[in-house]
C-alpha cells in the first residue's frame, strides 16, 4: 500500500527480519537495498558504476530461474516475467537501481539483494502487479530460489571481470599496434641507446619502439592465460559449497544456462567447497594486472625522458601537444599523456595490494571481503582501459623524432667507440675515447685524423644496419 510522508514523498511499505521500512514507491529496490544505503554510505558510488556487474548478476539470475523452471520449482508465468526483467536489465534497462555502495559488509550480500529486489520488482510489473506485492514474486523465494549470495556474487564478479578484461585485452592490442607502426617508421632511425642513464652503444628509434611494441604483446598473453581461470564457477554450491537447497541436476543445468547466456566457456569447479572460499583466480589476475601496469608506467617513463627539453632536456622525440602545460611559463608543453597512465598505474598496484590483503583475510568457508576485491578489479582494468586507448591515440600515434640531432648525438658519442673497436683495436679505441672525452670532439672526427679508417670504410660501419645489427632484428 503507497502511503504519503509528511515531506510529501510517496512511499510502500516493506517488511523484513529487523521491522518495517519506507520504500520510495518509484524504486524497484526494496527495504534490503534501502538498509545497505543506510548501513554503507562509504565510497558514492554505487554498483551500477560497474556496468558488467550488472549484466552479470542478471545474467546468473536468469540462468537460476531457467534451471529452476525446467525441474518444476518455478512455474512457467513467475519464470517468464523473471527472465524478460533480466533481459531488460543486461540491455541496460534500470541500471539506475543498482544503487548500494561497491564498498559494503556482509559478503556481497546487499548487492544481491538489490539485485533480487529489482527483478522481482520489475517482474510484477511485466505480470501487471504493483511493486512491492511480494505475495506474487518474491525476491528471495522466486528471484533467489536455489541460491545464496555466496554462489551468486562470486560467480557474477568472475563474468563481470571476465568481460571487462576482454575490453582490456582489446586496447593493449590497439596499443601494441601504435607502437608497431612507430617502430616500422623509425627503422633505420639511429640514436644511442643507454644503460643507467650513460651513453652505451647505438641502437636505433625503431628497435627501442619496437621493444615497447613486443612488452605490451608479452603482458597482453600472459592477462589472456590469467583470466582463463575466472571461467571455474561456483553457481549452485549455495552456501558454503555443499549445495543444500540446490535440487538435484540445478548445478549443471544453472551453469550450462549461464553459459549460453553469456557466451563464454563456463565450468562448474571440481570441488564447490573450495570454490566457494578460495579467492586464488582473483589474485592471480591482480597480480597480472599489476604486471601490465609497470611495465607501461616505465614505458611512460622513457617517453617523458626521450621529449624531455625541448632545450635543456634529451628532445630525441616529439609527443604530440594536446594543452597548455602552464598557467605561467607562456609555451610551455607538458607530458601529460605519459602522466596520466603514470597516475593510472600507481593505482594499480595499490589495488593489488587491496586484493591480496582481501583474498588472504578470508576465514573458513567463506571470504567475507570480496566486494572489495570485485571494487578494485573493476575499477583498475577500466581506467587501465581508458589510459591505454588515450595512450594510443593522443600520444603515440603522433610522436615524432628529432632525426638529425639523433645522428649527431651517435657521431658525438663516446660510446661509438664500442661499435669501432673490431676493427681499429681495443688500445687504440680506449685512446680515441679519451680524447673525445677530454676534447670534446666527434670519435669518428679522431679516427680519421689518426688514419685509423679510411673515409669509405667508417661511412660503411657507421651506417644503422651495421651500428644496430639490424639484419638481425628478430622476424625479419
């Protein structure tokens, strides 16, 4: 029955274990969901905030009600309102009513509350009943028959994170592209590379992009074999694990449901008991991610290093300016690209940290702590998403390099004297290096005025196929 509060907001009724609530009558959430956004007004952001989640949870509630259905335990008319609410729901229908904190007590509970609430919410609608007539759908007794939280939401986060990291996997290989170009176009571009900060022998842009190109390649394998083991579900261990009040032939056939539902290779765990409390898959793809996550911040790293300048700095790269980079210094253009991803991935690694901590934390049969886990998986693979396609796009795409300076800086190095010494000597390398060094004047510039090399001969070693070993570039 709607009633009307003195502030004038329309409201039903709803009872549950601790007494009776005020619901406002336009929410498909009920008294659960209205007590978790009491009890955990943590973080703002709501679960919706997480899109796959969403899609997710429904997802498994369709599954469970279509297993329920065909063994007898859910009539045909309750079955069908339920699987058209979650259908609506994983095309992005009520997303706006998943309301409780991604930060909450009690399991994950709250969240699959909300979702029960919803789709029984909306499932007496498509019946033509008012919200809240839980006589005729009832969310624990209809939406949540066979299931406990601690089957629904494990399995929900492992899908939702599954997909999320398809999307990543995704931008990684944009990104593995962009350098890949980078690298094609600054083949023969030669430049010294360096080993802790000095001058060690030549090398080329086109190698050193190329390693960037290979690094994402090498982590993008390696976050395709970790999420490979989120697709072991627990779905039907209920509780903790020993199925009770899941009928008979409700396991395979919720999994099996689920599978096809979501178009992925979904597996019910050997053992639910394990399943149940073991958080492993979770760390072991944190732990990836965290892997992804310094190797492209030390990637941004060289990039600021390399546009360093454009004077004072090594200016041996161009990054495309995007904005101002002072509300003082007039022309001032900063690495803000770089930064970014920098920031991003700082907070990966925290991240890590907060899932490793949450996954040993778990007691007995049950880990109480995944929300938070779910929280920082989800929130990390999007912003990593986002940086790499920003990355990508307005950074790597339009970097350009300082050709010339490149050249001089090969022809001025001391460290060319490496690349000279098979064929002037050991001894008489080491004296070229120390008058370059004390003079100041170009080792190729002495070898000549010492009659080391003729003229020809030092143009053929000097150039970049020689320098670099490029014949040797692996592939080609």
């Amino acid at each position: 029955m709607a009633h009307v509060t003195p502030d004038t907001l329309i409201t039903r009724s709803e009872h549950d274990l601790i007494g009776d609530r005020e619901v406002p009558s336009d929410a498909y959430w009920g008294v659960h969901t209205l007590r978790a956004l009491d009890n955990f007004p943590i973080t703002g952001i709501p679960i919706a905030s997480s899109p796959y989640l969403v899609q997710a949870l429904a997802a498994v509630k369709q599954a469970a009600a279509t297993a329920n259905n065909e063994l007898g335990l859910l009539d045909d008319q309750r079955y069908a309102a339920i699987r058209a609410a979650c259908e609506e729901i994983r095309a992005g229908a009520l997303s706006d009513q998943f309301v409780v904190d991604v930060i909450q007590g009690g399991a994950g509970t709250s969240t699959n509350m909300n979702a029960n609430e919803v789709i029984a919410n909306r499932a007496l609608e498509i019946m033509g009943h008012a919200r809240g007539q839980y006589d005729v759908i009832h969310p624990n007794e209809h939406v949540n028959l066979s299931q406990s939280t601690n089957d629904v939401y494990p399995t929900a986060v492992k899908i939702a994170v599954i997909m999320a990291t398809h999307d990543l996997l995704a931008a990684m290989q944009v990104l593995e592209d962009s350098f890949a170009r980078k690298a094609d176009e600054f083949h023969d571009v030669l430049k010294m590379g360096r080993t802790q900060l000095q001058d060690a022998v030549p090398m080329t842009l086109g190698q050193e992009f190329r390693t960037y190109s290979l690094m994402i390649g090498e982590d993008r394998a390696r976050l395709g074999e970790a999420v490979l083991l989120l697709h072991e579900i627990n779905l039907g261990a209920t509780a903790i694990g020993t199925m009770l009040n899941a009928p008979a032939g409700y396991v395979q056939a919720a999994c099996g449901h689920l599978a096809d539902i979501t178009g992925l290779p979904l597996e019910t765990a050997v053992d639910l008991i394990e399943a149940t409390q073991d958080c492993g898959a979770f760390v072991q793809l944190s732990g990836t991610l965290k892997r992804v996550a310094v190797k492209l911040s030390k990637i941004c790293n060289d990039l600021r290093l390399l546009s360093s300048g454009p004077r004072a700095g090594l200016n041996e790269i161009n990054l495309p300016p995007v904005q101002a980079g002072s509300s003082i210094m007039p022309g001032k253009v900063n690495p803000v690209i770089p930064e970014v991803v920098n920031q991003v991935a700082f907070q990966i690694i925290g991240h890590d940290v907060t899932v490793t901590m949450a996954a040993e934390a778990g007691q007995l049969q049950l880990n109480a702590f995944e929300p938070v886990i779910c929280y920082s998986l989800s929130a990390g693979i999007s912003r990593l998403r986002a940086s790499i396609l920003v990355l990508a796009e307005r950074c790597v795409d339009g970097i350009t390099a300082n050709v010339e300076l490149l050249r001089a800086e090969v022809e001025n190095s001391i460290g060319l004297v490496t690349a000279l010494n098979p064929y002037i000597g050991y001894a008489a390398a080491t004296e070229v290096a120390k008058e370059a060094l004390v003079s100041g004047r170009g080792v190729a510039e002495l070898v000549l005025e010492r009659g080391l090399l003729p003229r020809a001969k030092l143009e053929a070693i000097l150039r970049p196929e020689v320098l670099a070993n490029l014949s040797k570039r692996p592939g080609h």
